[in-house]
C-alpha cells in the first residue's frame, strides 16, 4: 500500500466488528468506526450513527470525510438479531431486522460509492452469516436479510466492477463472542459437533479474511461470498 487508505468499518465497537477495525489498524490503514454506543478499538476514530436513517448515515460520511478523506475500504457489519419462531415473529420484528442489516448495508454501500467512483477505487465487503444460505430456526428475518446481501454484492459487482470497485461478502459460522460464551455448555458441544472443524473461530480469523478480500491484492474478486465456517455450510 502506497498511502494508508480509509476503512469504515459500521458497528465496529464489539465483538467481529471490532476485531475487523483492529486487524485493518494493524496494517495501517485509518480506521473509522460507527456506534450507536461504544467506540472502536484504541487509534480508530468512533462516529454515532444509526444506519437505518440516511440522514443520519450521512452525516457520519461527512465527518469521516472532513478527518480522514473519502471511504476507500467499506465493511458493512452492523447488525440485529430478533430470533423467534416464524409462527411468533411479528411484523416488527421482521421489519426492524430486515431494515437494519440489509436496508442498512444498502444506505452505507451507496453513500460510500460516490467517493469510490470519484477515485475509481473501492472495496466493499458485506458481512453476512453461514445462516444466510445454510439457514436457521427462528432466524426468518435473519438469514433473510443475510442472505439478501449476496443478491446485493452481486448486483453491485455488475453496476460497479469496471470502475475498479468490488463487492464481496463474507460468510462467519460460529464465532467466539459473547453470545456463544453465554450459551449452555451442552449447546456449544452440540453446535462444535455440526461444525467440521471442531470448533468456533475466534473474531481475528474472520477480520483476517475480511482485511484481505478488502486489501490491496484481491482486486480480480468481486461477487463472491467467502465462508469462514470451518465446513459447516459446505455447498451452500
């Protein structure tokens, strides 16, 4: 890298979100953050911003912008979960996820374009989940809008992918956080069993790949979706 770009990573004040702001500051990249609470890892500048307002996402934009320059690398990681039973789910509990993890990845995603047509350069990496294609009980909404930003990353690859733009999704399975710490030990065992692995992945193995598909040397991939789920979701 000749000049250090700018990253912004949306949710990166916990678990893979800030591992993935932790991995791109290591490799010297400026690193932007945005939080509805919290901040980023040490050396990232945190913005509040709610990505289901385009108002308010903007404003974020500007002021990452006035600091570090135009968003170079986008990882769009902010995300809901509000698992229930399909028979259970109420509109609002559809509508909310759905709004927030895809709508929001779409408002980020369009209003980090303009800076990366500009300069004919970009990286977009959407985050989405082994359960987008492979899926999950109680996770209608989830996996819904998860599976939607592979529609959207290979959309975006045929608008975009001759202005030296790509769009790339990234796949985690079970990963080392404090939600899977707080499930029954039973549960983890059961989960660990399915997982051909062995095992969850720690939040650095995903930041990892999320940094290299958004680096400098993956430009010749773009529409993909990249598993990092140790086997489980095989051939979906």
């Amino acid at each position: 890298m000749t000049e250090a770009r700018t990253v912004l990573v949306t949710g990166g004040n916990r678990g893979i979100g800030y591992a993935i702001a932790e991995e791109f500051l290591a490799r010297g990249y400026r690193v932007a953050v945005t939080a509805r609470s919290g901040s980023g890892p040490e050396g990232s500048l945190t913005v509040r911003a709610d990505v289901t307002d385009a108002a308010s996402v903007d404003a974020a934009f500007t002021e990452i912008e006035a600091a570090y320059g135009p968003v170079e690398v986008l990882v769009a990681n902010a995300g809901i979960t509000r698992d229930t039973l399909l028979m259970r789910m109420s509109e609002d509990d559809f509508d909310s996820v759905i709004d927030t993890n895809l709508g929001g990845s779409f408002r980020v995603v369009k209003r980090a374009s303009k800076g990366m047509l500009k300069a004919r350069y970009g990286r977009i990496v959407l985050i989405s989940s082994v359960v987008g294609l492979y899926g999950g009980p109680g996770q209608v909404n989830y996996s819904s809008s998860k599976a939607g930003l592979v529609g959207m990353a290979r959309s975006i690859t045929r608008e975009l992918g001759g202005r030296g733009i790509t769009a790339n999704v990234v796949a985690p399975g079970f990963i080392e956080t404090d939600m899977t710490a707080e499930l029954p030990e039973d549960t983890q065992k059961q989960y660990k069993a399915s997982i051909p692995a062995g095992r969850f992945a720690s939040p650095s193995e995903v930041a990892k790949v999320v940094a290299w598909i958004g680096g400098e040397d993956s430009g010749y991939i773009s529409g993909a979706v990249i598993p990092v789920d140790g086997g489980l979701g095989m051939g979906h």
